[in-house]
C-alpha cells in the first residue's frame, strides 16, 4: 500500500506539468500497474471489485494512444486514491473487529 501511496503522490505532482511530464506519467502508471495487480491478489470483495477497475483503466490507457489525456491520468489519479482509501477502510475493519 506504501507504494501505491507514493505512486499516487508522484502521478499528482507530475500532473500538475502534465505536458512536460507524459514520458514520466507513462512509466508511473506501469509502476502502479504493478502494485495494484498486486494488491489485486490479496484482496476480495469490493476492494477487488476496485481494483479489477482500475486495472481495466489503466490497461486502456496504455494500449490505446488516443486515450493518453491529461483528464484519463487524472481519473487514474482520482481512483488510486479511490483504492486507498478502500484500503484504508478495510484494514481499519480488520483491526477493529
């Protein structure tokens, strides 16, 4: 989860120069693929459900170049926050029950 965090952090700041930054987004989003694939395993439920999602996404991203936007890579943004906090949530139930 730590990485999926910093991924997110680094997909924010390089959007904020998103024109100068498509080559570093690009290789950032890999890497979150990776993590979230990951993360995918370890889970079931509606954090899989998420995750399965936000796979599909980012697979249509990288596959189709007309889908590299600035506002796709913000959705990619918004829903890796979206799995975080999901997460978060989750690991918050485990420990409380």
């Amino acid at each position: 989860m730590n990485r999926l965090k910093g991924h997110t952090s680094k997909l924010s700041k390089l959007l904020q120069n998103y024109n100068d930054s498509i080559g570093e987004i690009d290789n950032e989003i890999a890497l979150t693929l990776v993590d979230i694939k990951s993360i995918k395993i370890k889970v079931s439920g509606g954090v899989n459900n998420s995750a399965k999602l936000l796979i599909k996404d980012i697979n249509k991203y990288q596959a189709n170049k007309n889908s590299k936007t600035e506002e796709s890579v913000r959705g990619i943004y918004v829903k890796c926050n979206m799995l975080l906090l999901e997460i978060e949530n989750l690991s918050d139930d485990i420990n409380w029950s």
